[in-house]
C-alpha cells in the first residue's frame, strides 16, 4: 500500500516539475519578473530528480528510505513555499 502512495506522490512532483519548467508563466502574474527563470527552473529540477528518486525508492520499498525521501521532499516543498512567499509581489 504504502509502495503506491509512494509512486502517487512521485507521479505529483513529476507533473509539478513539469509546470514549473515547461508552464513557468501559470505562477508568472504572482511573482517579481527579474526572478523568475531561475527559481523556477531550480525547483522544477528539483521536483524532477525528486519524482525519480520516488520511484527507486518505491522498487527498493524499505521503510526507513520511504521515510527519508519523504522527509526530504517535505523539505524540499517547505523551502519553496518560504521562497515563493518572498518573491510575490505586494
């Protein structure tokens, strides 16, 4: 059960990565112009290598790498959410 929540949640940053690289202009009216390649394009790889990481983690299905690579996706999502939250425009 939990090995297909896992592959879920990696099928979920795949699509977010895919936004974020190829879609940048759905999160373009929030935020300040001269930041946006970068940061998007940062965390849209991030979410990419993450998603895979997803999927070795679901093949190798221990407990203890689930947990981890759920920590650090978690992780991951918190810094984009305090860096998107710094770059929307007021």
């Amino acid at each position: 059960m939990i090995r297909v929540l896992v592959i879920l949640f990696a099928l979920l940053l795949l699509l977010l990565s895919y936004v974020l690289l190829k879609k940048p202009q759905l999160l373009t009216p929030l935020l300040i112009q001269e930041e946006i390649p970068s940061f998007l394009k940062t965390y849209g790889h991030f979410y990419l290598s993450f998603g895979i990481l997803g999927f070795i983690a679901a093949i190798i299905n221990l407990k203890i790498i689930i947990l981890l690579y759920i920590f650090l996706v978690l992780i991951l999502a918190a810094s984009f959410s305090l860096k998107l939250s710094k770059s929307l425009k007021k």
